[in-house]
C-alpha cells in the first residue's frame, strides 16, 4: 500500500568515496553537470568531492533544489528554514523530485534508493538525509503519525486528563489535534453556564504533546530511551492566551525543541483553531530521564499507521503515478 | 449533424513562423530550404533541408534551447518536450489567439486535442543510450514522455489543461491528415463542441537521415532545386520540421462566440493501397479512393473543386501514383482544378504535413489566392492533362481537396469549403 510509509533499515553503510583522485576531467564533468547552479554550488561541490568533508554538501543540496525551482520561488529557498515543505512552498512534484535526487547522485557520486526517498518532505529532511548518507549514521525515523489508540498505549497521561486525539511526530517536532467536546468533567464549573478551555489545560494539551515527542521523536544516547515515567513540567515562560476557546473547537497544537540536554527539555509551542492564534507559550520545559532502552515502553510501530485522511503530509513527493 | 468549422491556425514552419508570413511565402512562392550543417559530411549525400529559423533546438536538454521571445514557457513544461513539442506548443499558442479563445474555452470536457508526430528519434537515442551507458537509475525520469511517439499529446493535454478527447495518431505522413479527419467525427457527431488538432515533427538529423537508408531523398545541393514535386527532373523528398496548429469547431460554437471561420471543414474520405509498406501504389488506388469517398461523403462534385493541395513530395514514384489518381478523378471527366504540392517551398514535414498543409488551404482561402506549384521546370509528362499552376494566381479557391498518403498505403483527403 503506498500510503504506509517503510521504517528505516538500520544498516546505512558509510560512504566510501571514490578512491581516484579528483581529476580535471572530474571538475569538468561536475562543471557541466552544475552549470546551472550557482557558482558557490559548484565550489561547494568542487570541495566536498576533493575532501569528502560532508560539511560542504547542505550548499550542494540547496543549490541543486534551487536550480529546479521556478525562479519566482527561490527567493522562498534563500532565506529558508527547514521546514520549507518540497511539495508544498516549492511546488516540486514527484518527477522533479527524481530529477534532484539523480542530480544529487551525479555530483557526491552517491546512490539514493527509492525507499529512503518516501520520506522526504521538507528542505530539513533532504539535508538530514544526505548527511546521515554521507557521515554513514543511521537515517532519522519518519514522521509518524499517531492514532488516539497509539497515544494513550505509550503516554502515562490517561483520559479524562489527555488533551490529544491524534498527533505526529518527527524528528524535528510533534503536531497534534484535540477537539473540545463539551464533556470535559471541569467544564461544567468553568465556567458557570459558560463553558471556556482553561488555559492552564491548554498549557497542559502543550505539554502532553512535548511529553509524546520525548518518548517517540528524540533523540537519544545508543541502548537508552526516555522513560515515559520520568518526564515531569518543572516550568513555563511566555504564556499567551488569545482566544477563548469553546465546546465544539478544534485545537491545533504544535511543539518544537528549543535546547534539550539531560535533564531538562526546552520547547516553544502554539495552540490554534483554524487560521486563529489561541495560546502561545515560549518556553515549555520538561525534566526527563534515560532508562535502558528494553525497560522502556514497547512502541507500537506508528510507521505502520495510515496518515490522516485528507494530510497533505500522507503524499510525499516520491510517489512517481506512472500513467504509461 | 452539426458542421464542422477551421477558427485558428499556428504556424512553426520553414517557410514562415506566423500566419502572416506563411501567407506572404506562399503567395510569392518563397522557399525554406538551407544547407544544413550536420549533413555537410563526406558520407552524407543528402544536404539541404527546410529549416525552423528563430529556434535552437539542437541540444538534448531542453533548458539549453532558444525560442522567440514572444514565448515564455516554465522549466517544469519545457522539460518533458521534443523539439517537435516546443514548435507545436508556439504554434498552439498563435492558433488560441488567432480563434480568441480564451481558458475557459479551452479547457473544458467539450474541447479536445489529437496530435500527430513520429515522436523523437534524436531523444529516443540519447536516454536509450544512456540507459545502456549508466543504467536505468541515471536515466531522466522524463525521458520517455519526451521521446515516444505520443510525446506531443501527452504535453500539449497537460500544458493547456485539456479535459476532453485526447489521441496521437500515427500513420506516418497522413498522420496529422487522419487527426484532422477524427477531430472532424468527434464534432460532427456531436461529442465534442472543439478540437486542438496538432502536428509537429524534429526535421533535425535524426528524424531525417534515416530516409536515406531508403534513397529518397533529395540529394540536390542547391536549395532553390532541391523540392519540385511534378518535376521530371525530381530526385527526392527534402525534409523538415515544425509546428502546425488547426482549432476545429462546431457551427454552434463559431455563432455563440461570433467569430469569423476560415472555412468549413465538409468530410473527408479515406482508403488503403493494399500493395507495399512504402511504396505508393503505381497507379495511386488507395489516393483515388479516398478521394472519391471524400467527395460522395460530403456530397460534393468533382467538378466544384478549384484546387487540389496535392500530397506530392518529390519523389519519383509517389508524384506519379498521385498524378494517375488525380487524372482517374478529375481527368478523365474533362475537370481541370488548379493542382501545386506546397511541399516545392517547405519540404516534406511527414507527420506534420496533412495539418501543416490544410492551414495553408485555410490561410489561403481567406487570404485570396492560390498558390503556384515552385520549381518546376518540365512537367513530367505523368501530369499530362492536370492544370499543375506553376505560378501563384489571386484566385480564392471556393472548394479545396487536400491529399496526404503515408506509408503503408494509407492514404486521406479532407474537403474544405470556404464560407
């Protein structure tokens, strides 16, 4: 089903580079192949290929993206951060993005598998690809996507007090929805005859969905997991409410790390319903621990889980629909 | 049954890359022939061919050809095209503003498209090659929608957004005769309100080099003596490319929009020699045929045809299998309609030909006069008792008779009717 999305194989070999020495005859084929890439592409590539030094290859890879985007779209790709989505804000589609990766392989003289490709969405996940390819390290898992039965499997939150029906999860972040139903029990006093979220539960809606990030989306030392039970709320700061928020709401969360070192983890977060701004908090901070990795939880496998109906995110952009 | 009207042309051709200056090569009898570069070679006997001026389009990589400027085209359209498909593509663009169409007309499930080339040998060759060279994981993921004969349907649909019929048709040179002729039955038989018909070829060294494993063409050096069909002293087709564009559209629709049609596309009529993959029947059956079924399907008389837009390419055998058919139709019944192959000024454009060549009857008909047939110095003495006109005269055919045959015998013959 090309829906699913293919949880990682381990074993990603560490890039042996041609042993030839970079030749002119090189420098010219490589000249041809970026000639119309910027001149920093180029030298970027020059260097990374006479050096094998990965840190020359985001420039590469940025400058090959940029080089199949329409001009009145690159200005989008100057000033980007990672989560410029591929398909999305750069309008690449499935064959050109077949026509990047065969570019990328040409030039740092890689091979780029299909499979590894499904998961790649945003500008973030392209550099974090080739890297891990390049420095040999294991890819980064996918995003996942969590189903309410999945949620409550792996948090030591439990209903009534789990502000979150669905969520997904990246190395990068988690996102997460819950609707407000109206049959929240504290409700019914807050307030009387009117009922409005607390936003200290909204707080609490952020700080569940940085909790499921840190025991499905972080990462971590080799062996160890973050135990579920380990993770408590040791503060807050830039706590922001716009908006009232009713039975009927759709609350649209997002958590992003700020800084994470044992044992403290740091996130910003933001609730919306649809376009509206609801709650922003700039710092969420968690405190957390490691555990060996087999007396952790035993994830259920979200790869395996079907996307929402509807997410954009569920068509990544290789997915070539050969019409032959 | 509604009938069945010419709108818009595009023009991408040798002799002239818009509606006006085909006009004006046509009336003054002005040739597209050049010495080409590629065939300048010892091994290479052939020399001359119809060239495309104002577009380069001699590299594999699309992003590195040059067009007009009065053409932007997006790197995620060009990418998938022949060199055929960048002259259609302009060609369609002139023949949208020609019949003032605008989205909304285009795409829709009442308008459709059929196309006709022999795909891209030039493109074929190099993602083939490179296939074989550095295996199927380098090959461009848009190497096959560019090259196979198809590719001009499959870019012109997605480019203008088509929503209704869409087919390529391949009949080699009666190609883009026989889209024209099923574009005519999607209308008239009230499936479709508008048809794109389309047609384009390379006209570069592979699409016409390997003609002369088959020694027909031209190998005249001077390219004001290269094509003269009916020419006794002929030795050959000269090749070429480009783009040709004809809007087809219900009477129904030419009312409701309030334009002003060319000329009535009437019927048509097809028929087969049943004699040779190449070779033209001698006595032209399959051409005489199509156009006795072209005549008793429209209901038109022999005698009500002014002009004939013939087939003939220059070649030895297929002129005379045209000159006997047009004799066994017109000839013997003592009717003497003017006969020139426009073919003596652009050259042979195969696929392109049959679309290429009813614009020019369309342009023609407006335009007020009939071409002559160029470079004729001799009759052959086959053409006895055919009026072939050697010079343009100002006399606006009123009923034209458009042959194409193709290999395999194939052979049509479109009635047009100007209004």
């Amino acid at each position: 089903m090309p829906d699913q999305v293919q949880p990682n194989a381990g074993g990603n070999k560490a890039l042996t580079l041609a042993t030839k020495p970079f030749a002119p005859d090189d420098e010219a084929a490589l000249r041809e192949a970026l000639k119309r890439c910027s001149p920093s592409t180029f030298e970027a590539a020059v260097q990374f290929r006479k050096t094998g030094n990965a840190d020359h290859m985001p420039a590469v890879v940025i400058g090959v993206i940029e080089r199949f985007v329409e001009p009145d779209l690159r200005a989008k790709l100057k000033d980007a951060d990672d989560d410029l989505r591929l398909i999305e804000d750069l309008g690449i589609d499935s064959l050109t993005m077949m026509e990047i990766v065969i570019l990328v392989e040409d030039v740092l003289q890689l091979t780029i598998n299909n499979d590894e490709l499904r998961n790649l969405r945003t500008v973030g996940d392209v550099k974090t690809f080739i890297d891990c390819k390049i420095r040999g390290l294991p890819l980064p898992r996918p995003t996942k996507f969590l189903p309410i039965e999945h949620i409550g499997a792996v948090m030591p939150v439990q209903p009534p007090f789990l502000f979150l029906n669905e969520a997904s999860v990246s190395s990068t972040g988690a996102n997460g929805k819950y609707k407000i139903t109206g049959q929240e029990f504290f409700l019914q006093g807050h307030f009387k005859d009117n009922p409005v979220m607390p936003a200290s539960i909204m707080l609490e809606a952020l700080g569940q969905l940085a909790v499921l990030f840190l025991i499905e989306g972080a990462p971590t030392e080799p062996g160890k997991a973050i135990g579920a039970n380990t993770i408590f709320f040791t503060g807050c700061e830039g706590v922001r409410a716009h908006r009232m928020c009713k039975p009927g709401d759709i609350l649209t969360l997002s958590i992003k790390p700020k800084r994470m070192k044992m044992p403290l983890a740091t996130f910003e977060g933001a609730i919306r319903v649809g376009q509206e701004k609801a709650v922003i908090a700039e710092d969420i901070t968690l405190t957390f621990a490691y555990v060996d990795a087999a007396v952790a939880p035993v994830a259920i496998d979200g790869a395996a889980q079907p996307a929402p109906a509807g997410d954009n995110s569920a068509n990544p952009p290789l997915r070539v629909a050969i019409n032959a | 049954m509604p009938r069945v009207f010419i709108t818009g042309l595009g023009f991408v051709t040798s002799i002239g890359n818009d509606a006006a200056s085909v006009a004006s090569s046509l009336r003054e009898m002005r040739h597209g022939f050049e010495t080409y570069p590629p065939f300048q070679k010892p091994d290479v006997a052939c020399k001359v061919i119809g060239t495309v001026k104002g577009f380069s389009t001699d590299s594999v990589d699309p992003e590195d050809w040059t067009f007009p400027a009065a053409y932007t085209i997006k790197r995620e359209t060009i990418r998938s095209m022949a060199p055929h498909g960048l002259y259609a593509h302009c060609a369609m663009i002139q023949a949208l503003a020609d019949a003032r169409l605008g989205e909304a007309d285009i795409s829709n499930r009442d308008t459709g498209l059929f196309a006709a080339s022999g795909g891209s040998p030039m493109l074929t060759h190099y993602h083939h090659k490179r296939m074989l060279d550095l295996g199927p994981a380098r090959c461009s993921p848009l190497g096959i929608v560019a090259s196979i004969v198809g590719t001009l349907n499959f870019n012109l649909v997605a480019s203008f957004k088509i929503q209704g019929a869409s087919c390529g048709f391949s009949s080699a040179c009666a190609s883009s005769a026989h889209a024209l002729a099923y574009g005519f039955e999607e209308i008239s038989r009230g499936r479709q309100k508008r048809m794109f018909i389309a047609a384009g070829e390379d006209g570069n060294r592979d699409a016409i080099l390997p003609f002369a494993g088959m020694r027909t063409l031209s190998l005249q050096t001077d390219p004001a003596l290269a094509s003269r069909p009916f020419d006794v002293a002929r030795d050959g087709f000269v090749g070429t490319g480009g783009g040709g564009v004809v809007v087809l559209e219900s009477e129904k629709e030419v009312e409701r929009r309030g334009v002003k049609p060319y000329c009535e596309l009437v019927g048509w009529g097809q028929a087969s020699d049943g004699y040779n993959v190449a070779i033209s029947h001698p006595d032209g059956t399959g051409l005489r045929t199509a156009m006795e079924n072209a005549l008793s399907a429209t209901g038109i008389s022999a005698a009500e045809v002014d002009y004939v837009n013939a087939h003939a390419t220059s070649t030895l055998i297929g002129d005379i299998s045209e000159a006997r058919a047009l004799r066994a139709v017109f000839g013997e019944m003592g009717i003497r309609p003017a006969i020139s192959s426009t073919k003596a000024l652009t050259g042979h454009a195969l696929s392109l030909a049959g679309a290429m060549e009813t614009g020019f009857c369309a342009l023609l008909m407006r335009e007020g006069f009939t071409p002559g047939s160029a470079h004729i110095t001799q009759l052959d003495p086959a053409c006895e008792g055919l009026n072939v006109i050697r010079e343009t005269v100002k006399v606006a055919p009123r009923v034209i008779l458009k042959n194409s045959s193709g290999f395999g015998g194939a052979n049509v013959a479109l009635l047009l009717r100007r209004p």
